[in-house]
C-alpha cells in the first residue's frame, strides 16, 4: 500500500504541540482510525472537511491506477455513482427556471407513446422526489459484483439508448403515494429534459450545472478512455479485483456515474446555496423535505437527501465507487469521502460524522 497523502490543519488542544500527532481530539482518532482500516483494505480513495473557508483535512491513500501502481491524491478525479442524482435534479430544475419544464408537467406529455407503463399522472416533481412508484430497471441491492445491465456498456451513452431496459416494469404504487428510490426514474429525468430542451444530457449538465458551478474538475467521462487524473473503479469479482468497465455504463447518465474531485465539493455546495446553479428560490424548493425519515431511508427532497435539519447530502454506491458529500449550512461545513471501491466509503463517513 502506497503512502497516503495527508494534509490537516485542526487546530490541537491546549498544551499539544502538534495536532497531527494528537491522539486526544476524539474526532482525529476515529477518523485515523477508520482511514488506517480503508488502507489495510484493497481500495483508494480521498477524504476531506471543509469549514467556514477554511480546510481541515485532506487525504488521500491507496492507488488511483493499480495496474501502473499511481498513487491516489487529493487533486484525482472520482466516479462518484449516484451523487450525479443532485446534478441532474439541478438540470432538470434549470429547466423548470427558465420556464421550459414545470414540477407539475407530466412526463407523458414528453414520452408520448414510449414506456406505456409509466402512469399518465407521474409529474417531474415525483421523479424528483423518488415518489413517482415507476418500476426500477436496476436491482439496488444486487451485489454489486454482478453484471445488472444487458448487452455491452458501450452501448449506452446517450440516455435514450436505455429506453429498451426502462421498459416493461409495472408501475408500483399511485404516483405521489409512497416513497420508493428508483435509478429508473432519474434515466427518465434524463430523457425527458433533453427532450424539453433538445439539447443533449451531457451537455445541459456542464452548461447549466458545472460551469456555473465554476468546477473545473467535474464532467463525465468515459470509462474506457479516462484522463491520467481520473481514478479507476474496482470491483471484487470471483475473488479477483477488476476494474469496473464491464459493470456500468460506459458513459454515465441520469442516475450516476459523475466524476468529480473533493475540492470541487466544497465549490458546488457553496455556488448551490449562494444561487449560481438555480434561484435561490428553486433551492429552497429542492431542499424542503417531500418523505420524512424513515428507519430504512434517510429524509428526501428533490435531489437530495437531508439527514438532519440544515443538512444537505449527496450519496453514491456502485461497482467501483462509494461517495458521501454531506453540507451542514450554518457552520458551511462540507465532508467529503469518494473512493473507488464499493464499500470503502461507509466506515470513513461515519467516523466522520
């Protein structure tokens, strides 16, 4: 195992000399020690918190590329799954500002005679919410060492080549009724907003989320020609650590498989409430909780989930990636884990909070 790159500033109680040797601050004990168990493990990944402008911790281990042994580093690049949900409900809420789509439009009225199961009265604002009770195309909790999606990966890049795969699932429940999450359901999101807009997913995401975001190290990217900054993915499978191109999309969509970089985390969070991406309005609107916690699911809005009153979260699991973004709004703190790896998020994230 490489060695990790590690930069903190937490400030050290009263008579240590040196935070970073430190084993008083209970918070820097756990999260040492949850990191010391990812980088016994075979995964990568980067940490950081952010508080007030100014940054904590951050850090890195593990190696990014394992076939040309590159170490992992703060700076890398990372599949973060779906944490690409809160990307897509600000495009499709871009949308919404500028008067082409409404929350109350139904997604019929852009489907026309495709995906004949989807009830006529799903709206976008129940796919939004995960409250649209369309049939799901994937199995979230299939392991994910299993190959979920017919066919080769690079067939599907743009979000109509999964028209076919979102086809043929009974709807479960009356639109609005229940709470039910549903990575079919941000494909159509997908779908219907390029439909709206006639331009391409891919590109209504940068033009009307990254670039007004002002992130600089978010896009998609495609998994068989990924840039020397990207991090692989991996996946367990027969006993043997693979990367992860065969098990997703070679491009991701609606519902996952953004790529994006710890310090761009602390940059969308802030341009998001500040109303750079969408009025502030608009924000306020994907931020008010539409399903209350449950002992199953954390509480929803649109887009996002909301562990806690003034706190925001974006999370991701996949094959080859577990991410967690969490933003607690007074104290404008932002924690990040991505890692590359599909369990290797969880312990670090905790420890965290």
């Amino acid at each position: 195992m490489t060695s990790p790159t590690d930069t903190t500033d937490l400030p050290p109680p009263a008579g240590a000399p040196d935070a970073a040797t430190d084993t008083t601050d209970p918070l820097t004990d756990e999260l040492r020690e949850a990191l010391r168990e990812a980088e016994d493990e075979p995964s990568a990944g980067v940490v950081r918190i952010d508080e007030g402008g100014r940054t904590l911790l951050t850090r890195a281990w593990g190696l990014a590329d394992r076939r040309h042994a590159v170490a992992m580093t703060p700076e890398h690049t990372i599949a973060v799954a779906s944490g690409a949900k809160g990307f897509t409900a600000l495009t499709v809420m871009s949308l919404v500002a500028d008067g082409t789509l409404t929350l109350a439009t139904p997604a019929r009225q852009l489907l026309g005679d495709d995906l004949p199961l989807v009830d006529d009265a799903v709206t976008i604002e129940h796919l939004l919410a995960h409250r649209a009770g369309i049939g799901d195309y994937l199995d979230d909790d299939a392991d994910t060492a299993e190959y979920l999606l017919p066919g080769a990966m690079s067939g599907y890049v743009d979000p109509e080549d999964y028209l076919e795969v979102l086809g043929g699932h009974a709807q479960e429940f009356a639109p609005g009724t229940d709470f039910a999450y549903c990575n079919g359901g941000y494909v159509l999101l997908a779908i219907l907003a390029q439909r709206a807009s006639g331009t391409p997913f891919h590109e209504l995401v940068r033009t009307r989320v990254i670039e007004p975001a002002g992130l600089t190290g978010t896009a998609y990217l495609r998994s068989d020609a990924l840039p020397a900054n990207a991090a692989v993915g991996y996946v367990e499978v027969d006993g043997e650590w693979r990367t992860n191109v065969h098990h997703l999309p070679v491009v991701g969509g609606g519902d996952g498989g953004i790529w994006t970089t710890a310090a761009d985390l602390v940059t969308f969070w802030d341009a998001l409430l500040a109303g750079r991406i969408v009025p502030r309005e608009l924000v306020e609107e994907m931020l008010r909780e539409r399903t209350a916690e449950t002992d199953d699911e954390l509480a929803y809005g649109l887009g996002f989930y909301l562990p806690e009153p003034g706190v925001v979260q974006l999370i991701g699991q996949d094959a080859g990636a577990s991410f967690s973004s969490r933003h607690t709004i007074a104290t404008a703190r932002t924690a990040s884990v991505l890692t590359t790896t599909a369990d290797a998020a969880w312990d670090v994230e905790s420890a965290i909070r």
